[in-house]
C-alpha cells in the first residue's frame, strides 16, 4: 500500500522519538547521544583517542558516550550551563566565546588533542536566520580555535545549520583542513536544518 505524505511524516517522527525513549531507557541524558554515535559510525571518531574536548556539552549526552566509548581518554568538557558531573570527565562551566574561556581550555591540556567535538547551538531567538548566523559563529569560532589544541592528525566535528553563513564556515574549514566533510545523521530532526560538519587533517602550510 503506498504511504501519503503525512502518514510518512508520522512514521518518520514515530521512528525519530525512538532516540528520546531509548536514550531515556538507557540513562542518557540527550537524545544527541544517538547522533554523536552515528558520527562516530561513519567517520570512525572513537579509534587511538587519549584526549578528547567536548563543546557545548550541557546536559551531558554527548560526554556520557565519550566516556562510555573512550577507555583511558581525557574528557573536557565545556558549556556556559552547569552541567551535572560525570565521572572522569572534567567539565569547564563557562561562555566558549571569551578568551578566557579558551585559555581555561588550553591550561586543561596536557596534551593536544585528537578529537573536538562541537554541538553547540546558540539561544534561539524566534528569527531563524539570526540563529542560523550565530549557530554558524560558533562553528567558524570551533575551527579556529581547533588549530591551537588540536594535534597535527586531529578531527574535528561541529554542529552547523544550513543556512545564512554556511558557505563562509565551509571555506574556513578547507583553509584550515585537508579534508571537510558534512553529515545529518538520521537522529537529527529531519525538518531542523542542522547538519555537521567533519574537518580532518589541520594544514601546516
Ligand atoms: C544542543 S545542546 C548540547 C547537547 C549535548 N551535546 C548533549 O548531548 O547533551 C547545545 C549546548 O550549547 C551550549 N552553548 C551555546 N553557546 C555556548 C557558548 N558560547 N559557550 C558554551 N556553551 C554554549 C548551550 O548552553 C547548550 O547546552
């Protein structure tokens, strides 16, 4: 029998919600979890990690899957949210945009790191370009500081919107990297216009 469009519509928020009630059942905080998971599955993030940074980590679905996939890995974790603390993860309570706040992040650092993670998402507005425009600040603002804690061979991933700026954050990050990628994984809403962009491979010339 073939499917309209709203019956379609139906299955796929069904099949969506999954990832609340799943996350719910297996003590997650976020539904996210899922999707830093299908990242994972398709660019391999997890594998030869020691150190791993965490932006924008509040309420902790993304550093409880780190942890959880991460054995003898460094977590830092960071968001201007306090974030209830997960064991063996040392969470930074502070706004990613002031220098300061960098210079916390860089003073945590033993060593660079091989892996940043960025799901963070400006405050909505009701304007979905003007949140579209910060969002994407906050990723160009991801790329660059990613130069300064990542090792030579480091990944990075960062939550973006398809939108205003999109094109200007996808340079930046070829100026920056070898190789950039994009990926919506499946837990992500279908009608949001969030996808992720992948950076690997920091240029040095
Ligand atoms: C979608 S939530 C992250 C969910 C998280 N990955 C998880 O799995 O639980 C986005 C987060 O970005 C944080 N954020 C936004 N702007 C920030 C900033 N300038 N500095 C630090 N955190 C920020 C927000 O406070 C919010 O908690």
């Amino acid at each position: 029998m073939r499917k309209n469009k709203s019956s379609k519509n139906w299955i796929i928020e069904q099949h969506r919600d999954q990832y609340f009630k799943q996350a719910k059942s297996s003590g997650l905080r976020s539904r996210s979890a899922f999707k830093l998971l299908e990242l994972n599955k398709k660019f391999k993030l997890f594998s030869n990690c020691q150190t791993v940074i965490d932006l924008g980590s509040y309420p902790g679905g993304w550093s409880q899957m780190l942890k959880k996939n991460l054995k003898n890995c460094k977590i830092i974790s960071v968001d201007i949210k306090k974030m209830e603390q997960i064991e063996g993860v040392d969470f930074l309570c502070c706004d990613f945009l002031k220098e300061e706040s960098k210079e916390k992040i860089l003073k945590k650092l033993k060593n660079k790191a091989d892996l940043l993670v960025s799901d963070m998402a400006a405050d909505t507005t009701g304007n979905k370009d003007l949140d579209c425009i910060r969002t994407n600040a906050l990723c160009a603002e991801v790329i660059e500081f990613s130069s300064l804690v990542l090792k030579e061979s480091g990944v990075v991933i960062s939550k973006l919107f398809n939108g205003q700026d999109f094109l200007n954050v996808k340079n930046l990050a070829k100026s920056k990297f070898r190789e950039v990628n994009f990926f919506k994984p499946e837990s992500s809403r279908g009608y949001s216009k969030e996808t992720y962009i992948h950076c690997a491979g920091i240029r040095t010339l």
